[in-house]
C-alpha cells in the first residue's frame, strides 16, 4: 500500500511539474510573438520618418530595429524570464531563420488597407472627394517611405543594368527621329515627289510623336510600364523596318506616321520607368547620363548615312517599277537598335512605383527585393537580407466603367475595351490641369514646344539647306550654248550641267546615256533616236520635236513643257518612276559628314550637364542653356556660307542640349506617379 501511495504521489508531482512546464512554454510563445508584432508595428512607423530626425536618435532607421532584431532575436526575447532558448530545450523547428523564406508580406491592411473596429464606413457612402483627399494623403506617405526603401535597395547592378536597356531604347528613337533628316533628299528624288509634298515626308513623323505621347503616355499610367514600352519599340521598330520597302510615297508617310506613333510614347516612359527607381539623390545626375543615349542615337544615324547613302552600288531594282536604293539600305540599318532594345526589355521588371500605385503590393515587394539582392550580390554581400516588411498602398478608388454584356461578340467586346482605356486617359489627362499641377503643365508645355521647335525644326532643316547652298554653287558653274546646230552625232555619254538655247540637232543619237541638270530651250529636234535616255533634272523648254523616236527613256510630258511640241515621234517602252544618278551625287559625303560633327558637338553639352545638374540646379540650367543657344541660333539668319553654318549648328547643338536633359527631369519630378 505505501509503495502504491508513493507511487500515485510521484505521478502527481511529475504532472503538476508537466502542466507547469507547458504554461511557461505557451507564455513564453505568446510573449514572442508579442514581441514580434511591436517590433514589426515600430519598423513599420519608422518608414514615415526621415533619416535626419534629431529627436529620434533611437530609432534612425528601420533596420536597426527589424534588421538587428531579426539576427538577435530581440532583447526582450533573450532575456524571457532570465534564462534563453539554449537552457530551456526550445523546439528547434520553431525557429525561423533570417534568410529563410517566409512568405510574401502583406501590407498588413485586408481589403484596402483598413482595419475597422465593428461596423467602418463604407466607401460607396463616402464623399467623392473625400476618398481622394485620403488617397493624396497615402500617396505622400507612400513617397516618403519609398525614398527609404529605394536607398536601403541601395544604386548597383540593378540600376546599370536597367540604364544600359533603357538606354538603349531611347537611342532607338533619336535614330528615328533623326532618320527623316537624313533620308529627306534622296526619298524625295527617288520617289518622284514634288516641291509642294515634300514638306509632309519632315513634318509627318513628329505628328505621329505628338498623337503617340498622349496615347501612351496614358495608357502607361493605366497598365504599366513595361508593357507599354515593349508595344511602342515594336510598333515603332516594325513600320520603320516596313517603311523601307514600300515604293509609294503615300505609303511610306503612312509607315513614318506610325512610327512616329511608337516613338511618342517610348521617349516620357523610358525617363518616367528609370527615375521610378532612383533616389532623389541620384536622380538628376543619372537622368541627364541617361539623355546622352539620343545624342548617341544621333551619332548613330549621322554616321550611317555617312557610311551608306553615298555608296549607290549597295542597291538592287527589280525592273523599273521596284527599286531598293542605299537610302532604304539606310532605314533599315536604323531599326536594328529598337529590335535590339525591345528584346533587351522582355529581361527587366515592371516598375514597383507603378505597381504600388495601382495596388499592387506583392508584385512591387518582390521585384524591390529583386533589385536589393541584385545591389547586394554585387557588392560582395549576399547575406544581407531585404528588411521590408509591409509597404503603405494608396486608398485604391474604384472607377464606373460601361461594361459589356457577356453575349456581345469579340469585336464589340474590343470596341467597349478601347473605349474605356481611352476615356480613362482623357480623366486622368484632365486631371493634369487641376490646381496645383495646372501652372506648372501650361509651363512646361510651352517650354516644349519652343525647344522641340528650334530643335527638330534645323535638325530636318540642316540637311536641306547644306544641299540648296551647294546646289547655288554648282548653278554658278552651268555651262551655256546657244544658236549650234548638230548633225548626225551619237552621244553615248554624259551631259551635265548645260543649257542650250536656240539649238538645233539633226538626225543625232542619244544611245545609253545621262542628261543631269540639262536644260534645252528654244530648240529643235529633227529624225532624232534616243535609246535608253536617263534624265534627271533635266527639262525640254519650249522645243520642237519632230519625227523622233523615243524607246526605254524616262522623258514624259513632265518634262516636255512650256509648250514644247511633239509631231509625229513616237514613244516606245517608257520607263517607270525615277531615275536617280546616285553615283554623280556631289554632296552627299559632306551632308552627312556635317551632321556628323554637330552631333559630336552635343557630348561636351551632355557632360557638363550630368556633373552640374544636382549642384546648380535644373531650373538655372534650363534656364541658362535657353537663352544661350537662342543667341546662337539668331546668328544662323546671317550665315551666308557652309563653313559659317556648321560652326552655328556645332554650337547651338551643344549649347541647347543641357536645356534637354535639365527639362527631361524638371518634366519627370513635376508629376505624381499616376499622371506621370
């Protein structure tokens, strides 16, 4: 009986001793996790303050807190009850170790972010305007806690590498943009199009730039990034590379246009996606590096049309009617880099700005960690661990939207799709021109529109005007001949830069031959044979042309005019479209070699620019570049000489290029992240 009664007295003891153990245990967990969820609730309040509060010695930034806490196991946890986890026999497979995977964090806000006591407020019975006062106010909170999280990613490989891809767009564009220029010349004479056209093939591409900036300037506000750079470089990359082999002028402006379409709204999202993941501290410097890829661009193009256009022998045609000259060879050597650029982005993230900015908090969380543990890697400091535990998302405001019945067809379904997308880009537009953002967008739209005008007005211009300068000088060494008369004569050779008055050529043959820059006037042509005549600038000015034949020439009634008569001559075999004389170009080796250099006058602009951005600030340099190159362009009005304009062009390109790269930040700092 007495070891039964021990026994029974034992086991008591030894369970007492249990239940005591396992509430210490279960006391202790729940004081962990106690623990945990104020440090999380400290470091989440530590993302709203700035780094130089003096008052808060304590709590200088939230690493120190989750960081720290998470490699010591907080002070509060070490010393539970005077004893630690090693002397108390814990269960190892509690532990969660730093570096261990945990999960996505949340926001810590289900369904939009608001924990209610009892019953909240709906937001259907809220004021309009009241919900978007509450979401300005996330958006504030929200940028100053992304400051934070962007300078604890730290400036690394990310950057770099998302800098070199979008680099590589914005060159991409410049070639586009400056490709007209180039081509403007050769297009014209290749594709018959006249004095009074000419103007659309420089002005076409620019309008397509215009409509495109608004389009996708929108919808990158609407669907991201990303996505609506990847379009822009493949609309703009394939109607550029189509543009090069359609024959009809009309055509060809309807590819340019498009293109144009594309190059609009890659130029605001490839400065809008790289400042979105800067710190304020980085973002002038490395913007105005990143503005150095259009000069780049243009170096590209001016050195391609050096090296191509002038060489006619890279050329094929496929009767009269198909001709591929070395200008299209050109076009399509300037969409390599947008093929280029668009494959380079499938490898890059969306923007997290953006993804915060529509609700989005997983997405933005991983891709910031992404960008973290890339910096760290390449810093030799793979075990540091991306701290970030919740990030603030703005107050998500639904929008009405017409919906679509779901019988309705696809075409229907596409049509009420497009009609929503753009009625939200004309909502999000007006909101541009709402206090306070109305001053500074009337601001900088002239501020565009002047720049751009003085711009891209001499880059088009340039070419042109070198070409009407050599083409005076080459008109002061025309030779004349008046009142011969020509008997029984074979020309198999070239005739260039004449005018005959009042001749008369007799039973002559023009067999296989050229006529540039001829002009005949007053004269007559009697039982003449012309066989595979090619002219070019060449005119018949009030002729007579009796019993001739013409086979496989390019002479039609566009060039028999001023009341030139033909009687009894026959035209047999005519050639189609234009005849080019490529090989006797006189200018084209120094068109594109002036372009060349005023596009290497802009690298000392773009140095300058990148240095001082941040130290003299982007309104002073806008500024100051301004009135500088207007002084320099004022002076081109008195350029009477090639040597006198390109010195102007050298100079008011590298004057007017800090205007750019201070007005490419100024734009992209004046706006929030959903109208940026």
């Amino acid at each position: 009986m007495d070891d039964t009664y021990d026994n029974r007295t034992s086991l008591a003891k030894g369970a007492k001793g249990i239940v005591k153990e396992a509430k210490r245990h279960a006391a202790k967990k729940v004081g962990k996790v106690v623990d945990r969820a104020t440090d999380e609730y400290s470091s989440h309040r530590n993302y709203t303050r700035f780094q130089d509060d003096e008052e808060d010695e304590g709590e200088e930034f939230y690493r120190g807190d989750a960081g720290n806490g998470a490699k010591d196991g907080g002070g509060s946890r070490d010393n539970d009850e005077g004893s630690s986890d090693a002397t108390e026999g814990h269960d190892d497979e509690d532990e969660i170790y730093e570096g261990e995977y945990q999960g996505i964090p949340s926001n810590g806000k289900p369904g939009g972010g608001k924990v209610a006591l009892g019953q909240p407020l709906s937001d259907a019975g809220r004021d309009r305007k009241e919900l978007e006062q509450e979401r300005q106010a996330d958006e504030e909170e929200l940028a100053q806690q992304y400051e934070l999280i962007i300078q604890e990613c730290g400036h690394g490989r990310f950057q770099w590498q998302l800098f070199l891809v979008l680099g590589l767009a914005l060159m991409s564009d410049g070639v586009e943009v400056f490709v007209v220029g180039f081509v403007l010349p050769s297009a014209e004479t290749d594709m018959c199009v006249p004095n009074s056209s000419s103007g659309w093939l420089g002005s076409i591409v620019y309008l397509g730039m215009m409509v495109g900036a608004f389009f996708w300037g929108g919808m990158s506000d609407k669907v991201g990034r990303r996505q609506c750079l990847l379009i822009c470089m493949s609309t703009n990359g394939f109607f550029a590379f189509l543009s090069s082999f359609v024959q009809g002028y009309g055509v060809f402006l309807l590819c340019r246009v498009f293109a144009g379409f594309g190059i609009g709204g890659a130029v605001p999202i490839v400065f809008s996606m790289f400042a979105e993941v800067l710190s304020r501290e980085k973002r002038g410097e490395h913007l105005s590096w990143l503005c150095m890829f259009w000069m780049i661009g243009e170096i590209y193009a001016s050195a391609m049309a050096w090296a191509i256009i002038p060489h006619y022998g890279w050329s094929f045609s496929m009767g009269s009617a198909y001709q591929f000259h070395s200008w299209r060879v050109f076009v399509v050597v300037c969409a390599l880099p947008c093929v280029c650029a668009v494959v380079a982005l499938t490898f890059m993230p969306e923007s997290p700005r953006f993804y915060l900015e529509v609700g989005k908090h997983d997405e933005a969380w991983m891709i910031l960690k992404q960008i973290h543990d890339t910096n760290m890697r390449a810093r030799g400091l793979p075990e540091k661990v991306f701290t970030v535990n919740r990030i603030k998302i703005p107050k998500q405001l639904d929008e009405l939207v017409e919906m679509e019945s779901e019988s309705g067809n696809p075409v229907s379904k596409a049509f009420f799709r497009i009609k929503a997308e753009i009625y939200g880009i004309y909502v999000n537009l007006k909101k541009c021109f709402n206090y306070p953002m109305r001053d500074n967008m009337i601001r900088l739209a002239i501020v565009w529109f002047t720049l751009s005008f003085g711009y891209y007005g001499l880059s088009v211009w340039f070419p042109d005007v070198i070409k009407h300068l050599q083409a005076d000088d080459y008109a002061s060494k025309v030779k004349s001949h008046s009142n011969e008369r020509i008997e029984d004569i074979t020309f198999n050779f070239t005739l260039e830069n004449q005018i005959h008055t009042n001749s008369v050529f007799v039973n002559d043959r023009f067999i296989g031959m050229k006529l540039r820059s001829v002009t005949f006037v007053d004269s007559t042509f009697r039982s003449c044979y012309f066989d595979d005549v090619t002219s070019v600038g060449s005119i018949f000015r009030n002729c007579t042309i009796i019993g001739s034949q013409f086979f496989n020439t390019d002479i039609d009634d566009s060039k028999l005019i001023d009341g030139t008569e033909v009687i009894n001559s026959t035209f047999v075999h005519n050639k189609t479209g234009c005849q080019m004389t490529f090989d006797d170009d006189y200018s084209a080796y120094w068109v594109y070699f002036i372009n060349f250099l005023g596009t290497l006058a802009v690298l000392p602009g773009n140095i300058v620019s990148a240095l001082l951005m941040d130290k003299i600030g982007r309104l002073s340099m806008l500024g100051g570049s301004m009135v500088l190159s207007g002084i320099s362009c004022f002076f081109l009005w008195f350029g009477t000489s090639e040597s006198m304009m390109i010195f102007m062009l050298c100079l008011y390109n590298g004057l007017s290029i800090s205007a750019w790269n201070s007005l490419d930040v100024v734009t992209t700092e004046s706006f929030p992240t959903s109208r940026r």
